[in-house]
C-alpha cells in the first residue's frame, strides 16, 4: 500500500467529495427524522490534506486556527475523515500526525477538537494518539450533548 499525504485547496475535486463524504456521514449519524440536513461548513482559511491510497483519495483533515480568548497557541483539527473502503489502514493516523508537525511547525502548542457521541471509532483513534477529554465542551458545543471534544499539548 502506498500511502501519500498532500495539501489541497478549497475547491479541489478530491478534498470536495471527501468533505462531501464526511458531512453525509454525519447527517446519517445525527440528524434525526424530519430535521434539515446540516451543511458543517469548513472556514475559507482552512489548511487542508488529502491522503492517497495507491493514487485513490482516501481521507481528509483541516487545520484552522483559533482566534479565541484562552485558545492561544492553538489550532483546531476538523473534517477527519476516511473513506469507508479505506478504513483500518492508519490512514486517520497518518493523516493526524502530518497534522500535528505541520501544527507544530507553524507555531501551534497546542490543538483542540470536536467530535460527536455517535462516532466511537474517533474517540478511540483520538484517545489512542494522546488526545485528553475535556471535562467540558468548548467554543458552539459548550451546550451540546451529542459532542465530545478534546486537546492536546504540542510541547
């Protein structure tokens, strides 16, 4: 298996379908009948990657940064996501450790982030490379009890 980590913008073809993927994945995991679809928008500053499996789109992560009082120093990990053929390969890991350099070179300390109730396989791949549950959610899931969120010293 070759495995291949690159950036990508907003806007490309590979990043688009799997964020497209991601968001379906969590509709069908969340939204409960009746309820409008979400959209989970990514911010327009948001550093992308997308990792290849033998030349295939496999997966996608994003990089934003915090601008938020107490959250200096940090930069938050969204869209994780791995194709369902591609799933127990390391592909999230690969992709969650490129994160962590690529944050660590750009100055972060630390990183924070989101996940939901419904996506035990997160929680573990997260609790797995370090990651240490908040005793409470931050930033639009303070209130939510479907959220989980988490952080991580870069130091």
């Amino acid at each position: 298996m070759s495995l291949q980590i690159h950036e990508r913008p907003l806007g490309d073809p590979d990043l688009d379908g799997l964020v497209e993927a991601a968001v379906a994945e969590l509709n069908r995991r969340y939204r409960e009948p009746g309820e409008p679809e979400e959209e989970y928008p990514l911010e327009t500053d948001a550093v992308c990657h997308v990792a290849y499996v033998d030349g295939a789109p496999a997966g996608c992560l994003a990089r934003v940064d915090v601008d938020e009082p107490g959250w200096e120093g940090c930069v938050e990990m969204k869209r994780v996501f791995v194709a369902e053929g591609f799933r127990g390969r390391g592909v999230a890991r690969a992709l969650v450790t490129r994160f962590e350099q690529e944050a660590r070179a750009a100055g972060a300390r630390r990183v924070r982030l989101e996940t939901g109730t419904r996506q035990p396989e997160a929680m573990a791949l997260y609790e797995a490379v370090g990651y240490v549950r908040s005793p409470e959610n931050f930033g639009p899931w303070a209130d939510s009890p479907l959220s989980v969120c988490y952080t991580k010293s870069l130091s």
